[in-house]
C-alpha cells in the first residue's frame, strides 16, 4: 500500500506525520471515498513532491472513478493558476486591481464533471497548500453554503497540510542524502 510505503520514507523525527498520514488518510470516514481521494490527488499534485504523487497518484486513480480523478486533477491545475493571481492581487497595496476583470478561463470550475461540493473541496484544499486566503474563504463560503458542516471542511485541510508536510520532508531528506 502506498501509505505504508510513504510512512515508511518519513525519517523518525518525522514521526508525527506518520501518525498523521495514517489517520487523515488511512483512517478517514468523515469524507467519502470521491471526495478523500480527490483531496489526496489534488493535493499529492500541490505539493510538488515527485515521491508523494508517484506514491499516492495510482492509490486515487483506483479509488476514484475517471472523471472525478480527472477532476482532482483539474482542481489541483487551476488552482495553482488561480492562487497566485488572486493571492498576488489581494497582497498588491494598490486596491485597484481588485476592479480588473481577471480575463482568465475558468470554466472547469463551473463544469468539474463532479459534484460540485467535491470540487470546491479539492479546491479549497488546494488553496491551503498555495496559501491564498481570499480563494480559501471563496470556496469555504460556497461549501458552507451548500451545507457542508466545518468538520469536513476542515478534513480536507487537514488532508492538505498533512500531504504538503510528508512532502517537504520527503524532498528535504532526498537532497540531504545525496
């Protein structure tokens, strides 16, 4: 199992996160399989780390049906577009560029090809490894909005901060050991 084999990576200071890895992943029931493994892709996509999506990418491909693990991935391809275009607008001092149409496509995000709550999770979680505040309470409101409770919300997060820490520890201990 890819879990076991990403744990196994992680050196013993480390150790929280195998414990971590274990319950977001191993041990989730509070999100359903679409939308635990949507989260993992996308994130295992946001996180940069060659080791972490060679190890959970073929994991969601078999848990995910193909059009939500095309989805996830789409998620993870336009929020790294998005995030640095509103996160880079919302840091700018100058208000302005709040007015200006953004002129980018977009329209996966109308038309994810799945539930919508889904994707605006895999978004959000996104988002949280990007670090744009306005596109994480963008997608929070609209989950909020559909009913989805602050518990799952913050799974998915959680998901997310998990995965990006196993990757930069990962990648860390790669350049140490060569």
């Amino acid at each position: 199992m890819a879990l076991d084999e990403l744990k196994s990576a992680l050196p013993d200071y480390a150790k929280d996160l195998k414990l971590n890895l274990g319950s977001v992943i191993g041990n989730n029931d509070a999100l359903t399989q679409q939308q635990l493994w949507g989260t993992v892709l996308s994130c295992a996509i946001a996180s940069r780390s060659p080791k972490v999506l060679a190890e959970l990418e073929p994991e969601a491909k078999a848990n995910l049906k193909p059009e939500a693990y095309q989805a996830a991935k789409s998620a993870a391809a336009i929020m790294a577009m998005n995030n640095v275009f509103y996160r880079t607008r919302h840091l700018l001092s100058d208000p302005e560029y709040g007015t200006l149409r953004a002129g980018l496509r977009m329209n996966v995000i109308g038309n994810p090809g799945v539930e919508k709550v889904d994707f605006e999770l895999w978004s959000l979680a996104v988002s949280a490894i990007n670090g744009c505040g306005q596109c994480l309470d963008s997608h929070e409101q609209v989950l909020r909005k559909a009913g989805v409770d602050r518990e799952t919300i913050q799974e998915a997060f959680k998901i997310a901060s998990v995965i990006q820490a196993v990757g930069t520890v990962l990648d860390a201990e790669a350049v140490i050991a060569e």
